[in-house]
C-alpha cells in the first residue's frame, strides 16, 4: 500500500449514472488486474474504494458510479483537481490458472476491473471472450474498449433493449471456456456460481471502512475461515466461496 497524490487530467460522463476519471500520479504499486484504489473526498470521514479498470504510463484510469455523496463529489471535480489516494490495495486476479480461453463476465459497476485483466490476458497470448451485463441499452459502457483490446464481446440487457435478453448466464452456453474470471454485484456472482462450468475467480463488492484490513469489517467468511474483502480480497477462488443465506 502506498499514499499518493494524483492529478485529475479527465472526468468524464459515460452514461447517466457513470462516469470515467483520468489520473496523473505514482502507479507503480498497482501490480494486478483487480486491485482498487482508496479515495479521500473533503468533508467526508471514510476513503472511496474504487477498482481500478487501467494503470499505464503514470496514469490511473477509474470507472465510478454515482451512487451517493463520496462519488457525487468525484463527479463534480475538475482537471486539475489533487486526490490523496492509497493505492496497492487488494489482492487481485491470477491469471497463471486461466488456460488458452478465458471467460470474463461483468455486471454494471463490476465491468471496469476487468478491462485490465483483459489486457494483461491478451498480452500473454489468450483468446479472450467477455460478456457484459447492463438493464438497458442506456447504461452499456465500455463494450468498445474490450472489442478494441482484441476480446470477443457480448453484452446481455436484463430489458433486451441490446445485444442478448435476459442476464449474463444466458449468455454463457454460447462461450466455450477454460475459466472464468468475474465481477459484479452479488446475485450475478451467486447465479455464476451455480451455472459455470469450470473453476474461476470472483471479485466482491463489500462495504470498507479502513481498505486496508485494520478494521475488519469487511470479513466474509470461507471454507478457510473468515477473510477480509479488501485485505484478502476482492478476488477470492470459487472453490474457496461460502455462501451467506
């Protein structure tokens, strides 16, 4: 973990509700796909944990959505605009165990980490196929991003208003795969969980209070016994998951 000051040098909306911000700093303890980073917004007590969705070249590159005060903040702030952030944190996706055809699979918010996996999976020479989860039409970013990369993509709109109708694991009998890699609020990781057909590896979204593992309220508990989301996580192996009732 490190503390760093970045440099805001984008902040731009996506879609109604997301937004993508640029940031010019310190990358070099962001070591995986699947780490997140810790924001301090003035004014408010608790960091914002953001996944991290690119880091090349000094840049950090975050996709965030609007969902309450820290990220109403986010959204209002200008190039130029100094964050104090903590980076290095999590534990993220290994990409040794992925095989020749990986699958990643992403769900709103839960899409962003995944770009760099993509990246970084492409680069060691695998043939990568990402499904994307949106309700609508109106909240589908970052489809062309993956396709630029090289991946095979196809998004699933809960409305059919694009691409496949229904969820991501309708999708899924179409992809032939070696695992997966996956991220995205919890129904969709528990529906994934029943319906994959290989091992594969699930990022969790978790209320964090410290992102660091101090405080320990993000402890979820495993066939190993409790792990902190942020400290142990977010990327946790589907062998190793315990579902809560």
């Amino acid at each position: 973990m490190k503390q760093s000051f970045f440099r805001i040098i984008n902040n731009t909306q996506l879609t109604e509700t997301v937004y993508k911000m640029k940031l010019s700093g310190d990358v070099s303890d962001i070591t995986s796909p699947g780490q997140f980073v810790n924001i301090k917004i003035d004014g408010l007590y608790l960091r914002r944990p953001i996944s991290v969705c690119d880091s090349e070249n000094d840049v950090l590159t975050l996709i965030y959505k609007v969902v309450g005060k820290g990220t109403e903040k986010m959204a209002e702030m200008e190039i130029g605009t100094e964050l104090d952030v903590l980076t290095g944190l999590g534990n993220g996706y290994n990409t040794a165990v992925s095989g020749e055809k990986p699958l990643l699979i992403g769900g709103g918010v839960g899409v962003p980490p995944l770009y760099m996996l993509a990246k970084k999976l492409i680069a060691e020479g695998k043939k990568v196929n990402v499904i994307l989860g949106f309700n609508t039409k109106a909240e589908i970013f970052c489809e062309e991003d993956f396709k630029a990369l090289g991946a095979e993509v196809v998004v699933a709109t809960a409305d059919g208003s694009y691409g496949v109708k229904g969820f991501v694991t309708d999708a899924l009998s179409d992809v032939d795969y070696t695992y997966f890699y996956t991220c995205g609020p919890e129904p969709m990781l528990k529906a994934l969980y029943k319906a994959t057909a290989t091992s594969g590896q699930f990022s969790f979204e978790e209320r964090m209070g410290c992102g660091f593992g101090a405080c320990m309220g993000c402890s979820c508990k495993t066939i190993t016994g409790y792990k902190r989301i942020c400290k142990d996580g977010p990327v946790l192996e589907k062998e190793e998951i315990l579902w809560a009732d």
